[in-house]
C-alpha cells in the first residue's frame, strides 16, 4: 500500500517511527508481467477481516488536508495491491494476478479550496500527474503504440492497470452541486475515455 505524494513514492505499511525508509523504485517486470515496487512491505493476508486491518493501517497514514471544499480532502494517490497466488496441482505451474485499488487524489481549483502555499504545491502537482495520466489513457483508446507511462510516476505505477492484458474499472464521484460543474465533468470525461481502452484481458 503506497501514496503517491508530491511526486513521491512513500510505503503507508511501514511504521511511522522508522527513521530510515527505504528508497522504492518502480519497475515493470516482464517475467511477472506487472509492475513491482522494489523494497515496498509485503504482508501475507489470510483472510478479509485480516485484509481490512491492514488498509485501514495504511490509510491512517495518507496525507489529507482540510480545504474549503473537502474536511479531508486527499494530497495523495493511494495505490492498495493485492497479489493472488495460485498453483496447478497437476502441473505444478503458478500464476499470480494482481488487483489494484486506486484512490485518485481530486484536480481542483486553488481559487475553490482556499489553500495555502503548500497546499497549491500539493494542488499543482496532482494535476500534473492527472494530465500525465490523461494523455496515456488517451493514447491507450487511440490503439497508440507509444504509451508514455515513463512520464510520471503515477502513469509508471499503473502501467498494469490500464494497459496490457488488465481489465480497468474506474468509478467517479460526482457533486450534485453546479457550483462544481467542472469538476464533475472533467471527471467523468476521463472515465469516458478509460471505457474507449481496448485491452485483450
């Protein structure tokens, strides 16, 4: 479980007083076919009340700052993975799958939430890495061959989620309110384009 914040790749998993985080670095394996995070913690799950403690450890981590739009409104990108391990007992072959839980931190306007300096860094650097994400998903519905999830970490980490033989869910939460029109819209522009994506799952 990992939060993208301001460009930055940190580990919600591990305790708050380590002193000395490991660097992590995303790489896509072609052997496994997905993206691994290198020196991320892995924790065996057993069962869903197990899975449920462990996401709720790491989301009481995550970075959120209170604006005038939202209490708790994300900085952050929160990836949580989860690996499924299986093996044919008559041939012995393992496969592993991947399910990836995305938490998209909002584009909003400064002029909106009222931030301060900090928050306008938080605020300009989320919507870097959603125009990032936005060009690869529109070069994925274009049948493009030249996607470029190298760009932005955000892309570099959901590279399995969005292209390749993946199978990509998005769901978008809408304001009812006209005061947030554009926000709404551009949201659900984007999920119009993740529907365009032509996989082979």
């Amino acid at each position: 479980m990992v939060e993208i914040y301001k460009g930055e790749l940190s580990d919600l998993l591990l305790p708050k007083n380590v002193k000395e985080r490991p660097k992590l670095e995303v790489r896509y394996s072609k052997e496994e076919g997905m993206v691994v995070i290198k020196n991320v913690m892995i924790q065996d799950l057993n069962d869903i009340e197990q899975c449920n403690e462990v996401f709720e450890k790491g989301l009481s981590g995550r970075k959120t700052r209170k604006t005038n739009m939202n209490d708790e409104s994300s900085r952050s990108h929160l990836i949580f993975a989860i690996l499924i391990e299986s093996t044919n007992k008559l041939t012995g072959k393992r496969q592993i799958g991947k399910l990836s839980f995305i938490d998209l931190a909002g584009s909003e306007s400064s002029k909106k939430t009222g931030t301060d300096k900090e928050g306008m860094a938080e605020a300009n650097e989320i919507n870097k890495s959603l125009s990032n994400l936005g060009l690869v998903i529109t070069k994925l519905s274009d049948g493009s061959t030249q996607i470029p999830y190298r760009d932005n970490i955000l892309t570099k980490v959901m590279q399995d989620s969005l292209g390749g033989n993946s199978k990509t869910l998005m769901f978008v939460n809408c304001s009812p309110s006209v005061y947030n029109r554009d926000e709404t819209k551009n949201s659900l522009d984007y999920a119009k384009r993740v529907k365009e994506i032509k996989n082979n799952p």
